[in-house]
C-alpha cells in the first residue's frame, strides 16, 4: 500500500480516537473542566502527565538536537527529567493538598493578595503562549509533509482538532484523550527505534544498540566521531558549550518544569495527595521510556543522514529528499555547481540545510522503513503535539476564566457562564497560538526552552517559597516575579527577537544563551522575594497555619 494511504488511516483512525473520547468524556460543570473531577485513578493521570509533557519538542525536537549537537544536547535530557523528579519531590504532593484549581489560585490565596494573582495569571500566559507556539509548529511541520499541505493549512487544521476536543471536554476530556495519546505517541515513537536498532546492531533494545557496533565491526559513536571530524564538525561525543552555559541551560529546563503550570495543574486532578505522588512516580516511568530512547535515534539519524546525502550525486537522492525540500524544511544549494551534495561544518562551501526538527521524522525513511512504520510516526508525532496544546489552552482558558473573571472581575458568575467563559477563552487562546505557530520565533524545541525560562524565572521561587516558607508576604512574592520575568523577557526579546538592540553570540550575559538565563533570572527573583519580605510585615497568622498545614503528612 503506499504511503499517504497509510498516513490518512493512521491519522484518521487515532484522530477519531481522539474525537470520540471528547465526545464520550465532555465536561459538564467547571469541576470537570478544570481538574476532570477530581477522581482521576493515578496510572491514568500518570499516562496523561506524560502525554501533556512529552510534547512535539520531546517528540519531534529532542533527538533532532541532539543528533546536531551531540553531547550539548545532553542538557534538555538532563534538564528536563530531572525536573521532573524536582516537581514530584517538591510541589506536587503540597498544591494537590492545597486543592486549589490552578496555579494563580494557589499564589492569590497563599500571598493573600489579587494583585499576587494578577502577575501569575499574566506569567502563566505568558509562558503558555510560548510554549504553544512550538506545539502548533511541530503540528504544522507533520502535516505539511505528511498530508502533503503547507505549513499554515498544516496549524489551521491542528487548531480545529485541538479546538474540539479541548473546549468541548475541558480537563476531563483533555486527560483521557491525553491517556490514548501517550500509547500512540509512545508506540510510534519506539517501533522505528527499535526497527533501525535491530537493522544496524542486531539489538532490539535502541537504549543498547547505539552503543554497539555496526555490521563492518566498528561501534556506532566512533563511526559518528569520524564522520564528524570527516566533515569538520566537532566530534559527535564532545561539548562546545561552555560548563557555566550547560549549568544553566539544566538548571534553567528543571526548575522550569517545576514551574509549568500546565503540568502542575495535573497533579489537582487525582482524588488524594498519595495519589499525586503515585501518579508522579508513573509519569516519571512513561516518560523514562521516550527520553532513554531520543538519544538512540539521535545517532541512528545522524549517522544515516551523512552517509546518505554527503558527497551523494543530488539527481539520486531517493523520494524522501525531495519531499522534505517541497516543505522547506531540507534544502540542497549546488554552490560548485558540480551535482554533488557537499555537505561541511564550513558555511562557505555547504550546500545542505537541514531543519533539525525533520530528524525524527525523517528518520524511518531515510532509514528505508515500511509505509507503515512511517505512518504510525506521523500519527504518534501529531499525538504529541496536541496533547500538549490542549493541556496549555486549558491552562490559558481557566487563567482567564476561573482566576482573572470568577476571582477578581465578576465574583458572582455562575458556574454555567464561568464554564462558557472559559469555553470562550480557550478559544480566542488557539487563534492566537495558531499564530504564533504560523510564525514561531525559532524551532520547537528553542521555542519550548524558552517556555521553560519563563516557568523558571516567574512561578518557580514564589511556588517554592510559598510552601517552605511562613514568612514570605505578598509584597516579595509579587516584587520576586516581577523581576524574574521582566528579566528574562528582557534577555529573550534582546538576544532571540533582535530587540533593544540586539545581539549576538559574543554578546551573551556571562556567556550564558537565553535557553538558560532563565536561571539567572530566578536566582534575581528568589534574591529579591527573600530582601522585600524581610524588610515587610510578615503575613497573618492565618497565613502562616496554611503554610504549615499544606505541609503536613
């Protein structure tokens, strides 16, 4: 059977999966749309934990910067598991207790202040808005080669699904599409591992594999190094980043978990706070079986990419090429004009281009895999996009419904115009992420890290503090994230956007990227949260028992 044949029933049928979930699980009162009703069983919310997680950067992205970058990529693996376990040691347990429905509610109530609220809902847009921009994206890069579409039909026709099944399902249609999600994108994403695993080692487990040797004797990370110095990129196996840059970029992607308000939100849904720690424990497994695996498929890529296209005659190049050149995505310039496809580290003599969020999936048929194989990845790469999307709208619609309409503007609404608010939100909220994936202001997986700066910079300190801390007011936790994310959209909007100036490489702070100066910005925060609240009245009594009572076993 051919190819699209295949695409159009993968998509098709899991899509209607999807849609059929929604339908079968819609939310009838704002319990069910903010937090599914509180009754979610742990393994469950663990899969949907994983699938709203693992989205197109973790999907898509990771293994695509990995597979350029080599051993600096290790930092999004470091960064952003460990932050995991950071958010399931530290958070979790303690806002669940809180029982609250989102995060802004959390900090309104704990710093006892509508102004604290107000910031948290401005950061948690914020934050959402840029880590939507990536999913869109990915959504968009899948469909345009996969359904032979461009990249703005690709993202209009994203949204419409997304669109559905979020405001028609709310949080309880979001988290049991999102467990159907996860066994596709989980699925999808380890049968070609495991495939090209078994082709090029002879051993199915692509966790072991990558780390054998090949059919001609020689381990697959040697061949890579040397195909990299061949080239004159640095060896595969070797940073180019700075120690203080690595630090930070993990650091950065771990607090920033700890603080994504579309992954904390989760953790309301379960009925008990055991049952926020268990579902922790078995996201942390689902989600250990993709991140074990990106970097196999990294150097699978990799290695497949150069020995395919480098010094190759361009006329031969096989069917894949050209249909990742018709997306834009790929792209051969004949600079010598000798018909062959020079491919160095030198941008003087280069001649191919190569988006490092085709990797992925490109990698099944560069690979020379089945249709169906390639199918299936499709399918399980706009699972994780959209299950994604879908958790961050939710995030963005109780933002504006629950905490900025019933909170602060119009106290009194009913739970029926609360919910069609928030319906509303969430669709004013996908137009404007449709946008920003029509015109995103880098890959993915860049967009998303950025995403995780902000989450570093604004909610973790006050999140943090909030629960450790009695003596922390509002007047520090408000003037804290402040700074924190002023800082950072500073330093993002200079160095990624081009404004105030902008800058290059060599004019970075300390020579930290953006990726990580969300840690900077953090530190400024916790340091500007702890003065302030030393130098201000301490909270109430009342206050400081709800500290100590979320705290308690």
């Amino acid at each position: 059977m051919e190819l699209q044949y295949w695409i159009w029933i993968a998509v098709g049928l899991s899509f209607s999966l999807y849609i059929g979930i929604a339908i079968w699980s819609r939310a009838g009162s704002t319990k069910e749309f903010y937090v599914a009703g509180g009754g979610v069983h742990p393994i469950a919310n663990g899969m949907a934990t994983a699938a709203d997680w693992m989205s197109a950067a973790s999907f898509i992205s990771m293994a695509g910067i990995i597979s350029f970058g080599g051993y600096d990529g290790s930092v999004y693996l470091m960064g952003w598991t460990g932050g995991y376990v950071l958010l399931a040691l530290l958070l979790a347990p303690y806002l669940r207790k809180f029982g609250k429905f989102t995060v802004p509610d959390f900090i309104g109530d704990r710093y006892y202040s509508n102004t604290a609220r107000l910031v948290a809902v401005f950061c948690a847009l914020i934050v959402s808005f840029t880590y939507i921009a990536g999913q869109m994206r990915g959504v968009g890069v899948v469909f345009s080669r996969y359904l032979e579409v461009d990249i703005v039909t690709g993202v209009l026709i994203g949204m419409g699904i997304v669109l559905f099944y979020a405001v028609l399902g709310g949080m309880k249609g979001i988290t049991y599409t999102q467990v159907a999600q996860y066994c596709v994108l989980i699925f999808a994403f380890m049968v070609p591992a495991i495939y090209i695993s078994f082709l090029v080692t002879g051993n199915v487990i692509p966790q072991l594999g990558f780390g054998s040797s090949g059919a001609d004797g020689i381990y697959l990370l040697d061949k890579l190094d040397g195909l990299h110095r061949e080239l004159g990129f640095h060896e595969y196996t070797s940073g180019s980043k700075s120690m203080l840059d690595v630090f930070c970029i993990t650091m950065a992607l771990m607090v920033g978990t700890a603080g994504l308000p579309h992954v904390i939100v989760r953790f309301f849904t379960v009925k008990k706070v055991s049952d926020a720690r268990k579902s922790a424990g078995w996201a942390l497994l689902f989600i250990a079986i993709l991140y074990t695996t990106a970097p196999a498929i990294a150097v699978f890529s990799r290695t497949n990419l150069i020995e395919t296209v480098s010094n190759q005659p361009y006329e031969d190049m096989p069917g894949w090429f050209d249909k990742w050149e018709t997306t834009g995505l790929l792209g051969f310039t004949d600079k010598n004009e000798d018909g062959l496809i020079q491919y160095t580290a030198d941008t003087t003599t280069n001649e191919l281009t190569v988006d490092a969020d085709i990797m992925v999936l490109a990698n099944p048929e560069i690979a020379q895999l089945p249709n169906w194989v390639i199918a299936l990845l499709a399918a399980g790469a706009l699972a994780a996009a959209l299950s994604t999307a879908a958790g961050l709208l939710l995030v963005i619609s109780s933002a504006v419904s629950h905490d900025l309409l019933k909170k602060m503007v119009m106290p009194n609404i009913s739970d029926k115009g609360e919910l069609i608010a928030a319906r509303i939100a969430a669709t004013g909220a996908v137009c404007l992420a449709g946008y920003f994936g029509i015109n995103p202001p880098g890959f993915v997986a860049a967009t998303v890290a950025l995403a995780f700066g902000l989450a570093a910079s604004s909610f973790f300190p006050a999140i943090l503090l909030g629960i450790f801390s009695k003596r922390i007011n509002k007047e520090g936790a408000i003037s804290g994230m402040l700074v924190g994310v002023s800082l950072m959209l500073f330093y993002m909007l200079k160095f990624k956007f081009g404004w105030f100036g902008g800058g290059t490489k060599a004019d970075w702070w300390f020579g930290i990227s953006p990726e990580g100066f969300g840690s900077i910005a953090m530190i400024a925060n916790f340091v500007v949260t702890l003065i302030i609240s030393s130098r201000t009245p301490a909270p109430s009594k009342d206050i400081q028992e709800l500290v100590a009572n979320i705290r308690k076993p």
